[in-house]
C-alpha cells in the first residue's frame, strides 16, 4: 500500500515527440491515476518513458496518507533539483510536476519548499494537465488544486485497446473517489474531496472497453468503494452490489474484485453479491483499525469490535471459503496496552489471509493530530512487531492450507526462469505454474503443491520453488 510503483506504459504514449517520465507512490488509485494522467500528455504529443534521465518532464504522483510518504517526495524533488540544474548548464530544459494527495494538501507550499517544480495538480484536475502544461511552456508557475466542476472522468481521454492490451489482463477501474466518513486519523476527505460516485453508465462502457481489449480481471477502486450508489437502468437507486451484477454480464470479464471497502457500508445486497456472483473472487479487504471499542470512537469509525466480528460471519455466510483482508493501525492517541491487546484478540478471531499494518502517523489538520495521549516511538514499533509476526503467521497458514487444492488461477505473465508462467489465485496470491499450464488470459484449473507466505507454487512447476525467496516451502 506504502509502495512505490511505475505507471504502465502504452505503446500511443511511447509514439510522441517529448517524454514524460511518471512516477507513482501509494494506492492503486495512484496508479489507475497514473494511467489515466498519461492518456492525458499522450493527447499532448508526450511519450512515457521508464527512464527518468531522457525525461523531459518528470511527473510525481503522490501520497499523503502518512508523513514517510510525503516525505520521501521531497528528497526525490531534492535529487530532480540536481538533475534540472545540469540540463540548465547543458542549455536544455526539465519541466517537474507534483501530482497527487500532497499536492492537493500543500499546493503553493511545495514550490515554497521546492522551488524546483513548475507545476502542482490536485487529483479532481488531472484532465486539465495538457492546458497546465502549455501554461507552464509560457514561463508560468501553475498551481491547479482547485476541484473542478466538471466531471474529470467525462474529460480524460479514453484510452484505446491497444494501450489498455499493453497493460495486462488485469486492470484498476475507479467507481467512486472522496470521502465523507471523517476517520479522526484520516487525510483522504481533504485531499480527494467529497464521496463522488460514477455513473452507472460510464462505468460499464469503461469496462467493455477493458474486457474488448483483453482485460479479464477489473478491481474496483475507491478509497470507500463500497459507498458507491448510482441508479439501474430503469431509475432504481443501487449500491456497489447491483454495479457487480451489472458488470458480471459482460462477457469476457470473468473476474472482479474491489477495494477499499469501509465495514459501515457492507450492505446486504453487498453480501449476497459475494453468495450469487461466480465472478466476484473470494477475497475481502476490509480495514478494521482497530480491535478496541475506545479507540475505534475515537477514530470516528463508528462501529465497534463486535459489529465487524458479527458482519465477517454473516459474509462468510454467504460465502464461506472467502479469505478476509484488512488495515491496522497501532499506537493512534490514548491507545494503551490493553486497547492494543484488544486488537491481538481481534486479529486472532478472524483469522486474516493477508493485511497492512501501519504506525498512527499524526496527519496535519486532522482531529487525531490534535489529541492528547500521543504513543511514543519505540512503543509503536514494539506493538507493530507483535501485531506483523501474528500477521505474517496468519498468512503463511492460511497459504499453507491450500496445499493439494485445486484453485482456478488466471495466468497473467512469464515467469522470472525459464519455461515458467506466473499468475493470480481467487485470493490475489501469485502463483507460480509449469508453461504448459496456460496462456496469458486463461484461467487455468492448477493444485497446489507448494506455498511460501504469498506465493504458491503450481503441481508440475517444481522447477519454480528455486524462483520462490522468504521462506520454508510448505507440501
Ligand atoms: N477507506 C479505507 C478505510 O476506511 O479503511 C482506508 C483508506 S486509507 C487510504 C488506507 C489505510 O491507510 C487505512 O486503512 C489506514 O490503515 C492507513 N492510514 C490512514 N491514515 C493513517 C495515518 N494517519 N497513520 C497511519 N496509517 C494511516
Ligand atoms: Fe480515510 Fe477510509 Fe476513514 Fe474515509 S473511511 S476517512 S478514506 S480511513
């Protein structure tokens, strides 16, 4: 979630004159975000390119979730800064662009801060990054963090199916952007604004266009996915659930996923979409904080321990084999060692196949900030070590429990040897199989002969343990 990750590039964005070189920090939105901002230069004659040297612009799109993330985008601007004044000294030009929740957050503070960047543009503005640019061509330093009236979506370019092929049989659809919850630790309601959710429409014409260019995989994307509401055909209002069945029916796109979901909005209709649709794998993200009913209040997240444990047994329910997902925090305000057991007990009782863990990290301006009882340092990272080695124990058991089963897995890409091919389990676990398993865009019935903590390794693929590194193999 705190990683850093390249856009990927379409062959459109590689046939321009000036290249843009785009880095991405943080969520999956960032990275969806960073597609789409490279429609948007594309259509403004620039090529992408991995190599930040040759660029002629160099676009970071960040994150403010926590003070690391924002940090670590000014000791990149400071390494920019040296790069820009040795093309200056050379006679040519580097343009710097800060996109982004930092950008949105601290806007004309960054080019205080880093006088080395000519743009700054918050997430609602990406579709104006062409005009931006022209300004900044001029000689203008541009600040665009303003949230734009119109309907960002309506105005990006729509990226065409051999850009969308060149990104993969798996692809990030954002349905819904903002906030409303107001989580007391919480940046996102400032940096991406009020919860908007897309029409209904537009979403499916998005997704006929993934599954047309070969996408057989969609996550949905929102930072509260499943806040997302719209209306059916016939005028009927729907949540996230009736948008799963809309989108089950196009063929082609066998498997759909999505993400951030808040506990508070796993409505029924939600539920009984993980019962009724095949498509919908069997994995849930869904962060819980924490397991104590005091700092769950004070975190504003308005439930308690009890609610999220009664809600995970009423989706397991509904579909018993799903592999549960979820975020922590440890150490936010006035969390004592009994609160932060309260979480041990949490995590014990559900049993999670895969999780974030995170130190509270003070946001400024938000309520969290603002409260006494701040934990020290060295006692978030004692309590983040326990919580991590229970974690990572949870995850290598649940791995090791699907030993000698048969997964269905979609078959994404060549492995890292020879003769190997990697893809993706229902649980978002890579798997490693023999080549003979699949092409890339199957989805392949495999057993499973082997596990290490997030990968699994395919019967007939032995050669694959040597690629697998972190750990004991488990047959
Ligand atoms: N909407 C999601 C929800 O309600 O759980 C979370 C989205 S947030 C972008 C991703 C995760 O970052 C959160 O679930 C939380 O665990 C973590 N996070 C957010 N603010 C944080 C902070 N100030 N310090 C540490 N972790 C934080
Ligand atoms: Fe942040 Fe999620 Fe809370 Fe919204 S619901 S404020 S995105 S943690």
């Amino acid at each position: 979630m705190s990683d850093t990750r390249q856009a990927t590039l379409s062959p459109t964005q590689r046939a321009g004159s000036r290249k843009v070189f785009i880095k991405t920090y943080g969520c999956q939105m960032n990275v969806y975000d960073s597609q789409r901002m490279g429609d948007a230069l594309a259509g403004g004659g620039y090529v992408t390119t991995e190599a930040m040297e040759e660029a002629d612009l160099v676009l970071l799109n960040t994150c403010h979730i926590r003070e690391k993330a924002a940090e670590k985008i000014y000791s990149e601007l400071g390494r920019i800064r040296v790069m820009k004044a040795e093309r200056a000294a050379a006679g040519k030009d580097l343009r710097v662009a800060v996109a982004g929740c930092v950008a949105q957050a601290e806007g004309r503070e960054i080019i205080a801060r880093a006088p080395v960047v000519d743009l700054v543009i918050g997430p609602q503005t990406y579709h104006r990054l062409p005009q931006a640019l022209s300004r900044v061509e001029k000689g203008e330093r541009v600040v665009e963090t303003d949230y734009a009236v119109e309907d960002k979506f309506e105005h990006l370019p729509k990226a065409g199916k051999r850009e969308i092929g060149a990104r993969g049989v798996t692809a990030f659809l954002t349905v819904q952007e903002g906030c409303d919850k107001f989580c007391t630790f919480c940046v996102v309601p400032y940096t991406r604004g009020a919860e908007v959710s897309r029409p209904l429409a537009q979403i499916l014409d998005e997704a006929r266009r993934l599954a047309d260019a070969g996408v057989r995989e969609a996550t949905l994307l929102g930072q509260n996915v499943n806040a997302w509401h719209g209306e059916d055909a016939g005028g009927r209002p729907i949540g996230l659930g009736g948008l799963l069945h809309a989108l089950a029916e196009i063929p082609g796109l066998d498997r759909l996923r999505y993400t951030t979901s808040h506990p508070r909005d796993m409505d029924d209709e939600l539920i009984a979409a993980h019962r009724d649709l095949p498509q919908l794998m069997p994995y849930l993200h869904l962060p819980v904080q924490s397991g104590s009913d005091a700092i769950l209040k004070a975190m504003n997240r308005r439930h308690t321990g009890e609610d999220y444990l009664r809600l995970i047994e009423r989706i397991r329910a509904a579909r018993p084999d799903i592999a549960l997902s979820g975020d922590f925090i440890v150490g936010f305000p006035g969390e004592s060692e009994a609160d932060f057991e309260a979480t041990m007990r949490l995590v014990e009782a559900v049993g999670y196949a895969s999780a974030f863990s995170f130190k509270y990290s003070p946001r400024p301006g938000t309520p969290g900030a603002e409260l006494a009882g701040h934990v020290d340092e060295a006692v978030k990272s004692e309590r983040l070590a326990r919580l991590q080695e229970l974690l990572r124990r949870q995850q290598l058991a649940f791995s090791e429990s699907l030993v000698g089963q048969k997964l269905s897995v979609l078959v994404e890409k060549p492995g890292r040897r020879p003769g190997q091919i990697v893809g993706r389990s229902p649980y978002l676990q890579p798997v490693v199989m023999d080549e003979n398993a699949g092409s890339v865009g199957d989805v392949v019935t495999v057993e499973i002969a082997g596990a290490v903590a997030n990968s699994l390794i395919a019967l007939g693929a032995s050669d694959a343990r040597s690629a697998l590194t972190g750990g004991p193999v488990a047959a």
